[in-house]
C-alpha cells in the first residue's frame, strides 16, 4: 500500500555552476541562469510504502507524517532564496533534479523512524515539468 | 500497456474503531473522528494492465470497463454513509487504505473476466491525500 | 481591486425538505436525498473589493481575511454532518445554494470590520456544480 | 463578448516597504517580507471585451494579443526579482495587487491598438489567492 | 444567485472562411485553418441566475438544467465535426466566439421554460483560452 | 531519477476498423466511430529515466528534451486528422493506446542519442482516461 501526501512551498533560485562560464550556464540553463534568480510555487507529493495497521486501518498517523514534511522540508525551504539560504545549494545547483534528491536525504530517515518506507519524491516545478526519485529496484 | 479510467462518488465516514477509547481515536483520526461523520468527493483511478488487441487496437472495451466500475463500486458506494450503509464498513474502519482496498477485492475479479489484469487502484480522498495499491510484484 | 481567497471543508448533508414526501424529495433532490447523508470536500471562493492600500500595497491584511474565513466558516462547518451540527441546517435544506446563502451571512460583517467589503462566496460542490452569490447590482 | 487568455511567468519578489520597521514588514507580510525573497509560478489570465467580427468570427487576433502580452508582460516579468529588475518595483511593494495594476496599466493601451477593450486582469499568486482588476463600473 | 453547471464535449472543426483566400484564411487562423480539421475537448459552464425557492432551497431543479444541456448542446455537438455536422457551421467559422454565441441561442429559452435566466456561457476551447457571452448589461 | 515533461497537441480522429461492419465498429467504439471524426486535446507526458549529471545537476537538457517531443511529435500530430494525414493511422486505428505506442516508437531513440533512456509515456485523452506505455520490466 502506497500513500502519498502533497504540500507546496514557494522558494527562488538560480540555476548555475560557478566553474561554468556565463555563456555555458546561459547555453545549459536558459531564463533559469539570471543572477537574480526568480521562484516557484513548488508541488510536492511524497510517496510512504507499508502495510495497513489492522488496528487503525491506516499506513501511518498521518499527521505525524504532515509534522516529518513541515519540519524537514517546509520550514527549511520555504520562502527562501535556495542558492543563498538553504545548504547545500550555496555549493550544490538547485536543478528541481537535485532539490528533489535534497528531500529524499531529509525525509528517508525521520520517515522510517514512523515504522514506514519512503517511496518515492516526487517534485513538480511548474505545470509541465516534474521529476521523481523512487526506491531502488522500485522502478 | 496500462489504461486508467477515473470515475468519482461523493460518501461520508467517521473514522473510529470501536475498541478504542474516545479519546484514542481523537488522537488517532482527529477531526475525521468526529462521530456525526463527514464527507468527500473521492476520486478513483482505476488501472488496468494488457495487451493492445490487435484488431481492435484497445487493452480492453472502455464501455465494459466503466460498466464494471460503476456496478461494482459507484452503485454502492455513491451517496452513502459508509460506516452504516457499505459493509464491511460497519466493522471495519473506512480509512482511505481500507477503501482503496476493498474497491480492489470488489474489482479484481470481474476486470479477470474481461480479459484484463487489474494493475492498481488509486483513491483520492481530497486534494493532497491519496492512497494506492498495486499488483504484487508490480511496485 | 478584487481579492480571492480559496479555502475547503469537508462536510456531509442530506437534501430533503421534512414538509415533503419522500418521493416528493426524491424527485426533487435524487441520490442526495438519501437519509443516512453522503459528502462532499466543498471547495469556498471569497472575493472581497475594496482599495489598494497605498502604503503596504494591499487591499487587506491576508492573514486576517484568514482568520476571519476560519473562525466564522471553517471552524464551524468542517468535518461536520451539516443537517445535525450546524444550524440554521436542522431546519433549513442544506443546498448548495442555501450554504453559500449563509456563509454570506456569516462573513459580511466581519469583513467589513476589517475595512474591506465583501463582494462574493462562490461555493464549488463538485468539480461541475458551484453557486455564486454577489453584491447586490454587482452582476 | 469577452476572450480570456491565460499566460504564465515564474518571478521572485519581497514584499516589504523600506519606510516601515522590519518588524512592521513581518507582522504586515509575513513570510512574504524576508529580505533575500522567494518565488511564484503566477497564472495571468487577461480578459478582453469586443464584439464579434463578423468577417472571422473572433473578436480579436488571438495571436496579436498572445504577443502583446509577451512583449509586454512576459518579457519582462518571467524569470527576473521583481524588486530588483522591473520597476516600479524597486520603489512600491511587489505585492499580487500592485503587480496585477501594473499589468493593467501596460497592457491597457496595446489591447486598444488591436481595436478591443482590456477587461480585466487576474493575477494568481498562488493556488489559493487570486487578484483581479476590472474595467471601471464592471463589476 | 448563480448557479453554474460544467459540461464536456469532444467535437472537431476547421476555421477557415470560403469567402477569403488560403493565404488570408492561414494568416487569420494559423494552424486552426488546417482543411482536414483537428479537435478539443471542449469545457462548457452554463451559468443561470435566479431566486432561491424557500420551499426547496434551490435556484432550479438541477436534473432538469443538466437534461436541458444534454438536449440542445451535448446531444448535438458531442463527437462531431461542427463544420460539416451542426449548422450553423457549414456557413458560420466556428471559433470558440460563434460556438459560444450557438449554444446560448439554444439555451436562452429552454433555461427560461424553467423558470430561471441564463446569465452566461462560458466556453474554455483549451487550458489558456476560452470565452464567455454575458447576459446585456450584466457586465 | 525519473524526470517528465507535459506537452499538449490537438487533433481529430474516428475508431474504426475497416476490416469491420459499422454496427461491430459502433458496438467497439461507440461515439467515436462516427465518420466524420471529432478531436481532442491531448496531453502527453513523456518521462525520461537517468543519472544526474554532477556537473550540471539534470538529467539532461530541458531544452533538447523538448526540442526532440516538438520535433518528433507535436509537429506531427499537432492540428491533425490522424486518420487522413498521420501514418500509420491510415491503417491503424488511432485509439489512445496505439497513439501511445506510435509515440513511444518516435521517441525512443531520439530520447537514447540525449544519453537518456525513455521511461514511460502518458498520454491522456480526456480528463477521466489516460493511457500509459513502460519500459518492459519498469512495472
């Protein structure tokens, strides 16, 4: 049995390598390189797998589950320009590839501690681009 | 090849087991504890998993399929309180998981006899909250 | 300037008028007339008009249009059967219509205790049916 | 007869009036005035009002008045700090009212170059909140 | 009050004008002006405003709006090639401006033999276009 | 990491086998078996499997990805009869799965000469059906 939970945060970013030049990271990253940075309403679904608890019919309380994403993800990212306030994206380019993979580090831990496995994180950056980290061997 | 039909019902639960103490199943369930019940629009997705037929170039005949969900699931299911209208929710607590569950035991052998594999059941009890269970082996 | 705010609940009803037969309140309310009551996650859009202020840019506080939308509507309708908790419902059929009706009621003074003016509740019910009321000679 | 094009524009902004205290801005803007910003994926969706041509059937040219709003608004709203790089916000607070004002005020005059009449502009900051300017003694 | 019921309908056209080239017709149209015809998925809200019943609670019977739309829009449209299917769209270009225009000449009267006022059609061609015919003087 | 692009094209077609009688064709497909056709619009998600780049932080390059979806398909189906002027659909009958797969067969090797590996594509026909081609094995 799969359950999965969405919640949003909105956070800016730029979308550059410091050992790149200006051109490359223009040619790379488009729009998405400005120094400026610009933002998202980041759509995030995070994917628990376990069995159903005979007792209370459910995989996990889900709002320890809604506490584990606030405390690890939300409060961390939220409202934040990413590159300058949310390690380690001062070294790391936050590509919705890498922020995705940020939040399977913070979550896989908090989120076995709940006797569950996290499944998959799924993360969509705008209406028509999303990525997915999964389990290995799950996909 | 996976085809996946959505259908909706709207149902009210309460989601409390009755031996647990009140104040148990307020901890567990919060407001969905709330013994007058309250209620969803829950989306189904409903997937199935075959072969394209060559003559015909579908999995399976769509008509047939929402046939089989609407008498299986939608006639029974739709505008009812299930706690005290859809067993086996009069004993067992109508949880997202358990609903998700039981929509697979009631479609999983009549999807057989179309021909068809059922793949998975994904129910959405509201905007950010849904549930899914999958073949074995599948996920 | 309009501003919306969008904000949801989960609730159960039952349309059906005490004054009427049951097949009267069958032909009139179908499924929804069933005793027992059935649910919905009502989707609430509240558009209040007034002038930007031009010091902070803004038509009102948000967090209190927040506040005021969960004190007097979502605190009291929320994960409730509607027919048995929450009047004028025990007496008067909980449509769509006669929802929105109150929620007007409930939310026109305190919004223009905060300087603004109301200006519509659209409630959606389902993904095809919402009801709308305005201002008067607004539309 | 009324037309409505939706575009979209990723930004970052801060809300905060430099001639207010910053724990002014906070108690005013919350999570919206820390310094180093944050972003959005804003949903635009501009409403014109005409008659039908009754030569072609529409009431405008549907892809001069995508242009207008790309050269007018997209081109210089999407991917870019709103504070920093597109006045007059780097004087007055980049809040969904004034940022839906200022589109109104750029997209007013081209829309009547087309022979049609800007009716209103709504500007989503957020699944939840919306702002729309209308045409004077429209609504 | 207003009342609002969303329908689908799946349909094909061309728009092209035979009394103007194919130059003209390609430069008006673009990729909509393609001989053989494409498709949408076609979103309809019919909106009707009237009085709530005090008896009933509602502005009309809902059965009977959703049987008027079956009737004269979707019995008539659905599944066809408006050019050479549904008049007047042999003689009239059906852009999303006439097709509007069509189905509130359909609905006007049915809608008012129920006692109610049509108020708007709104008809979303894709997810960032659609129109909308208003009732005189209501916007 | 799994990553996914939306993309959207509109196009008509008509289920018919013409190896079959008009009733065993209308008994198959029902209204979309009318000769005439009658359109859709489609929404494709095309999901690419890979490692991230460390250098980059992507999968691959966003914008070669779409370069390849709009070269390899949109340009092809986009405002289209696909019966009459998309081959194989002179001969197969474009039902969504045989569109899926048609596009899984122009996408697979372009997507491999990115470096990338084609995951799955999603195509969905309506708001209440989609189908969905993996690679064999993923699910």
């Amino acid at each position: 049995m799969l359950i999965t939970r969405k919640a949003e945060f909105s956070a800016s970013h730029v979308c550059s390598n410091a050992e790149l030049s200006p051109e490359e990271n223009e040619r790379l990253y488009g729009l998405e390189s400005r120094p400026n940075g610009h933002g998202h309403n980041y759509v995030l679904e995070v994917t628990v797998r376990g069995d159903v608890n005979p007792v209370h019919g459910m995989v996990l309380d889900l709002k320890e589950l809604k506490e584990v994403i606030r405390e690890n993800v939300l409060d961390i990212y939220d409202h934040r320009f990413l590159n300058r306030e949310v390690p380690p994206f001062d070294k790391v380019v936050p590509t919705a590839e890498n922020i995705a993979g940020d939040i399977w580090q913070r979550l896989d831990e908090p989120i076995g501690r709940l006797g569950s496995k996290l499944h998959s994180v799924r993360l969509h950056e705008s209406d028509d681009l999303f990525v997915e980290v999964c389990e290995p061997h799950a996909k």
